[in-house]
C-alpha cells in the first residue's frame, strides 16, 4: 500500500527539489523581510544575500599597487608619510622589504580586500555557513584571478584545512566552502583532502606575531600518495593574517613537488610590519 502524501513529506529521504526550495524563500523574503546580517538594515527584493548592498559596497576592496610577491598594498604601509626610509614596506622593483630580506614558500598572494570594517563581521558570518555570501565571495575571487592574467593561473584548487577538532567546533570550514565555489567558477579541479592540518589551531586572538608562526610551524603536511607533481596549486583561505598559514601550507605542498603555490583569500589583514619576525 502506498505512503500518504503526508508520510512522504515527513520521510526524512523526502527533499524539496532546488527551484521550488529557492522560490519558497525568495517569496518569504518579499512577504517577510529580513533585515541585514551586518547593519540590521531591512533587506527587500527577491535577493538570497543576508547582507545589504550598501555593506557590500562598504567592503574595502584592495585597488592601485601592491606588492607583487605578497600582495599587500603599498599605501598601507608607507601612508602619508615620506617613503625615503628604510621601513618595512620599502619597494624595490614592486617587492616590499620583507618579501626581499624572507621569502614566503608560494609564489605570491592576492585578497580581494582589507581586513576590516564591516568585512569583519562578515567573516564571522561565514562561520556560520552563509552560503549566499560564500557565493558572493567566490565571484569576488573569480574576479580576481582574472584581473591578475596569467600571473595566478593553476591547474588544482586546495583549501587550507581545518583540524578535526576545529571542524567539530566551527562545523564548517570557510576555505572549503569558498574553494568549492570558487573551482566551479574556474573550471578547475579541487582536492579537498591533499593537505591535512596535523595540531588544532590555537586562539589567533592570544598570539603575538612571532607567536602566530611558531604556532603553525610543521602544522601541515600532505596525505601520502598525493599526485599533484608539477601542478600549480591555488591555496584558498578565507583570511590571510601574517601569511604564516599559507607559507606552512605551500612549505609542505613543495616537498611533494608542486611547481608553484599562489595564495588567494577573501581578506588581508594590513599590519605595519611585514614578515620580519618570522624567526621569533
């Protein structure tokens, strides 16, 4: 005897197919409206974006020069003060200081904007597996890669893992959720798994600078077996900070014989230093 109508519903193996699940929700935003996940401003229209135009557009992009290895920009770290010294972000040749006298173990590193502001909270609401603005997110990276040409082509997407243990905290892994997005914009392959974080991460918010690279010093390595010879290997994360996560992350992508490591994030911390504490 066949299951009611109601017991189909109710069976757990039941799914609302995908255009009927979008336009429910288009049509209980209209009914309904939210307001903002960053500003609590009323959201209206049939837009799936928990956050507002006028957040988005307050997000601040990175544009103009920027070192070509690191990707900082050269005005947050010379401002409006006489560039003539020998600070940190000195350029030679469109290289900062600190990519000069240390380099970083991938090849260079683009964010689509600064670590601050409303892009703050935004991050924050990625944990919370925001899938909307993931995909926001993931068109901004797109964009990206293809206003930097050939200099970020690759063959293989990678996110930076999660520990076990800060996968059953959080729930979600930002850089997964951003890189899956990101290689079906692209058309290109993504291992999930290639790279395994070998210690939990500890609390950024307790470390110091010098800290934060001891802290992820040896923390990654590949699975063994990865056939990823010669690839070209774009490293996804959703913040790069002082660079110590992508740098672990490509040391170890090198020893199983990668050609090169291009680090992307969705945002750049600005710190008015640049890799010259490495070695505390």
């Amino acid at each position: 005897m066949g299951k009611s109508l109601a017991a189909v519903f109710a069976s757990e193996r039941w799914r609302a197919p995908a255009w009927l699940a979008e336009a429910g929700g288009a049509l209980a935003r209209i009914v309904l409206p939210a307001g903002c996940r960053l500003c609590e401003q009323l959201l209206t229209g049939g837009s799936r974006l928990p956050v507002c135009g006028d957040c988005l557009a307050s997000f601040p992009r990175i544009r103009g020069s920027v070192c070509r290895e690191c990707g900082v920009p050269i005005d947050s770290v010379f401002g409006d003060e006489d560039s003539d010294g020998a600070g940190p972000g000195e350029l030679f040749e469109d290289v900062c200081l600190g990519c000069r006298s240390e380099k970083f173990h991938f090849d260079r590193a683009r964010s689509f904007a600064r670590y601050q502001g409303s892009l703050v909270h935004a991050m924050v609401l990625l944990k919370f597996a925001a899938m909307e603005l993931a995909d926001w997110f993931a068109d901004r990276l797109a964009e990206e890669i293809g206003e930097n040409g050939t200099a970020m082509k690759a063959d293989l997407i990678v996110p930076v893992p999660l520990h076990k243990i800060g996968r059953r905290e959080r729930g979600v892994n930002r850089a997964e959720m951003l890189s899956k997005r990101l290689a079906k914009r692209l058309g290109l392959p993504r291992q999930g798994i290639l790279l395994v974080r070998k210690r939990p991460q500890p609390d950024k918010h307790l470390l110091t600078s010098n800290e934060r690279w001891e802290a992820v010093r040896g923390a990654f390595a590949t699975r063994p077996g990865s056939q990823v010879d010669k690839q070209r290997v774009l490293l996804v994360d959703h913040v790069m900070t002082t660079g110590a996560t992508l740098d672990e992350c490509a040391k170890a992508l090198r020893e199983v014989g990668v050609s090169s490591v291009l680090g992307l994030t969705v945002a750049r911390a600005i710190l008015n230093w640049q890799k010259v504490s490495r070695q505390g």
